[in-house]
C-alpha cells in the first residue's frame, strides 16, 4: 500500500467535502443569524437629548415653615425631571417608576408620589413606602453652568441606583446609609442657601 | 321553467341548452386541468378529489361520526382561524390610511374612526376580532386539554399549538401599541420594561452584569430600538405585527393543519 492510499483512508474525498460542507452551511447560517440579530441595535439614536438647562436655583421656591420640600413639576411633561428644593439645597429626580416604568404623580396633600399603573408611592427623598417598587426613584446629576443656571443629565446610564450600590446584590426599598452618602452630595445635590 | 327527467329519471331543472353549453364547458382542456376528478360519487373518486385538489387537500376523505359532534370541540380550533383571516382582511385595509408615525399614528386613528368611509367597523371589526381571537385560541387549548387530545400521537401538534398561542399573544401585545394612545403606550412600556428583566438578555434581569449587558444594548433595547418607547417602537411594533409575526403564524398554522389531517381527529373520551 503506497502513501497515497494511506492518506485516502484517513481523510476520503467523501469525508472532506461531508467536513467541509456542512461546516459551509453552519457558518453561513451562523453569521447570517448573527448579523440579523445585530441589525436589531441601531447604532445611532434620535432620542431626545439626556440634558437640559433647569435654569437658576433662585427661580425655585424654598420651602416655608413646617414644609420639608417643595416639589417643583414645571420640567415633567418635558423632561421627566422633578426639582425638589428643600432648606439645604436642591436636587432633581427622575419622573420613571422604578418598578415598570410610569410616570407618578405628585400629591402635595398626602406628600407623596404616586404611580397611577401598579399603585407604588414615594416620599420626597424618594423612598418606596407603598406598592412593588423594588427601589428609590433615580436622582438626576445637577451641575452649574458658568452663568449659575443648572443643568440636569437625566441619562438613565449616569443615574441607576445600581451605579450607586456597584456590585452590592441587595436592593432597599429605602437608601442605605451608604447609598446616602452619594446622593446628598454633588453631583445628586447641590447645596443652597436657606 | 321546464323540468325533465335525465337518463337516471332524476329530475333536473336545468334546460337543455344550458346542459349542452356545461357539458361543452366541461369537455374543455382549461376546465379538465383545473378540476381533474369531476363529480365525487365513488369512493375513489372522493380520495381522487382530496389528493389532487388544493383547497380539498386539507380535508380528509373521511371524517368519523365523533369528529362530526359540535359539541366535542365547539370548533374553536376553526373560529380561531376564521378569526385570523378576518383580522388579515381587516388589517390589510386599515393599512391603507394607518401610518405608524409619532405625530401621525393617532390622528390616523380617529380619522379612520370619523373620517374613513367604513373606517370605524374595519377598526372595531379589527379590534373585537383580535379580543375574539385571543378568547377563542384559549378555549381551543382548554378544549384539548380536557378532552386530552394533547396525548400521543398528538404531542408534538400541542407544542406547535402553544407557540401559536404565543404568537396570538404577540400579535395582540404590538397591535396594543398601534393607536399611540395613553392605555397602549404605557401598557407597553410596563411589558418592554418586563423584558429587561430576562434573565442574562435583560439589563435589570439576574446575571446579566456579568455579560456586560446595559441599558442600550439589552433585548428591551432590540425590541423597541431605543432606551424609551419612541417612533422606532411604534414602527417595529408595527412591522411585527403586520408582517413578521403574521408570517410565523402562517407557517405555523399550515403545520399545525397539516398534523391535524395526518393524526385525524381526536376521538370522544
């Protein structure tokens, strides 16, 4: 037996073009797949911009007497940003439930947000004290602008409460102290006058 | 009208010269290749028709006395696709005037509810059709279940028939949107904002952060083609649910058939 036969035993003519056509055919079907399910994200967005101009902290009135904040709903409809000013400062909080994504509704009667969909409501620090919401409401970083007018980034990226926590696994319906020592300070709130 | 006895003395009340001209008809190549069989009075003859016949091949020959029996299966199985067929119809032609844009796709709506001629029955026989549908599918499968027709040989026609449910289900979900009002935007940004949730695949969903997977690149982000419920929402949910769902459903349909016509139908218990 020469060489040649020897090969022919080992890998036939058959065998080959079996090997090679049906790797052909995965790989063709495998990158077509593949190439069908990145065509579903899009790679540039026309969504609506992640930051706006919330103008000067003065225009927002501080609360009186035995008031703890004052919510201010002028940025909702448009933004989906409420300004909440207490006597310390000011911080901006996101307007999406964090169970499945309504927008609540302010009640200054009962001090509380509530969510028309499943029923969650939220005090003014944004705390769940009511319904399925697994977590606070999401701040919004506020920074100023060189003419002293603020501006909000409502990017979901920048604000999950997630962000906060790293890579602890445990969600509060409440923030933790740790999680306090974040969104009390700059970039969450910017401290003002009384 | 003149009556007359043909060669079998059965009266018939076709004249003489309509005969001739059927007859004449009938002994035409064009006639003779599209109905191949003639009149089904043998039994050879009847398998001949069904087998040769496309709109007669998804009928058995034969169908025993219990297949027969309304209240077996109340035809559920049927409506359901009769159903389909009518929300086909119905929304073919609330495409003509329906365009899935964010400052159109409302207004198209009311227009086709005020200003189409015959918009608003195509709109609620669209509507109604699609709750109709959904109720009909369920009790179709509650049916099979309590008469146990999911049972061998038919398990395999079960499994078909509940991606079929599902796919009902996904039909109704992207037509829920269509309107562009209050109750279909939120409705589905609470069941998108579910998806995000999926375990691995879903930005909020268990293990998830190991793959790497966020907020614009999760498969909340492929459905709707953003972070937020927007005009590419509006327009994949529209393309799913005018083309590529209904062509899942289609093929589908026609296995689910076509498994039906080789298991027969499934006894009385």
């Amino acid at each position: 037996m020469d060489k040649e036969n020897e090969f022919e035993k080992r890998v036939s003519r058959r065998k080959f073009f079996n090997i090679a056509g049906w790797t052909g055919l995965f790989a063709f079907f495998g990158s077509s797949g593949a190439a069908g399910a990145r065509f579903f994200y899009p790679k540039v967005l026309y969504e609506p911009a992640s930051t706006f101009n919330a103008g000067k902290p003065e225009e927002y009135t501080a609360p009186a007497g035995n008031e703890k904040a004052v919510v201010d709903e002028r940025w909702k409809k448009s933004q989906r940003v409420w300004m909440v000013r207490t006597k310390e400062g000011i911080y901006a909080m996101v307007a999406i439930c964090t169970h499945l994504g309504c927008t609540p509704n302010w009640f200054p009667t009962e001090v509380r947000f509530k969510c028309p969909c499943h029923g969650s409501n939220y005090n003014t620090d944004g705390e769940v004290v009511a319904g399925p919401a697994p977590e606070p409401l999401y701040r919004a970083k506020i920074e100023l602008a060189p003419d002293g007018s603020m501006i909000v980034t409502t990017g979901l990226l920048g604000i999950r409460r997630a962000n906060l926590q790293t890579q602890k696994k445990t969600l509060g319906v409440f923030w933790t102290e740790e999680e306090k020592g974040v969104i009390w300070k700059p970039p969450y709130f910017l401290q003002l006058k009384a | 009208m003149s009556t007359n006895l043909n060669n079998n003395n059965e009266v018939s009340f076709v004249p003489p010269f309509l005969k001739k001209i059927f007859e004449y008809i009938k002994s035409t190549p064009v006639w003779k290749s599209i109905f191949r069989v003639g009149y089904p009075d043998t039994m050879p003859k009847r398998m001949a028709v069904m087998r040769s016949s496309f709109y007669m091949h998804i009928f058995p020959t034969k169908v025993g006395v219990h297949g027969m029996k309304i209240k077996y299966g109340w035809c559920m199985g049927g409506i359901t696709f009769f159903l389909f067929l009518l929300l086909t119809i119905t929304g073919i032609l609330l495409m003509f005037y329906y365009v899935p844009e964010e400052h159109r796709a409302y207004n198209d709506m009311k227009d086709l509810r005020y200003v189409v001629p015959f918009g608003v029955i195509l709109r609620n026989m669209h509507r109604w059709g699609a709750h109709g549908m959904v109720f009909t599918v369920i009790l179709h499968m509650i049916r099979v279940f309590y008469t146990g027709s999911y049972k061998p040989p038919r398990q395999f026609n079960w499994t078909v028939g509940v991606l079929l449910l599902l796919i009902t289900l996904m039909l109704s979900f992207t037509g829920y949107l269509l309107p562009w009002d209050q109750l279909g935007f939120w409705a589905v940004t609470v069941g998108t904002n579910m998806a995000s949730a999926t375990p691995l695949l879903g930005y909020e969903g268990p293990f998830s952060k190991y793959l790497g997977i966020q907020i614009d690149n999760d498969i909340r982000f492929a459905l709707i083609g953003g972070t937020r419920i927007g005009p590419n929402a509006l327009v994949r949910a529209y393309v799913w649910h005018c083309v590529g769902l209904p062509l899942i459903a289609t093929a589908l349909m026609i296995f689910h058939f076509w498994r039906i016509r080789k298991d027969g139908f499934s006894g009385p218990m």
